[in-house]
C-alpha cells in the first residue's frame, strides 16, 4: 500500500472507531468525548486536502512507505 492509501485506511478506522465510542446508542459507547476525536480527524482531512499535505504521510515516507498515486 502507498502511503496516501494507508493515512485514508487510518483515518477511516478512527473515525468508525471513535463514533462507536462516542454515540449513546453504541453498545460500545464510552463518552461522548470520543465525538471530539472524530472531528480532529475530520479536520486534519479538511486540512490535507486544502493544502495538500498531511503529518501522518510524512512520517510514513520517512519509515519507508513509497508514496504515489
């Protein structure tokens, strides 16, 4: 997998992770806490996609991980 690949899988597993933390009706909620989570992750997307860059691809060029379409 590519590095771009990679940062949507992550972000989409955290994102589905942390709205099953976060709702009430979950049966495996938490806190609604988790919800403040949800919408940093949402936020970082908005910002990779606005700037073009991303941390998280960043740091996984610099473990190895080829970037690329």
């Amino acid at each position: 997998m590519s590095s771009w690949q990679i940062v949507r899988v992550v972000a989409g597993t955290f994102i589905l992770l942390s709205l099953a933390l976060g709702i009430p009706g979950s049966p495996v909620f938490v806190s609604p806490w988790f919800l403040a989570f949800t919408a940093f992750v949402g936020a970082n997307l908005l910002q990779s996609g606005l700037t073009k860059w991303c941390l998280m691809e960043s740091i996984l060029r610099r473990f190895g991980v080829k970037g690329g379409c």
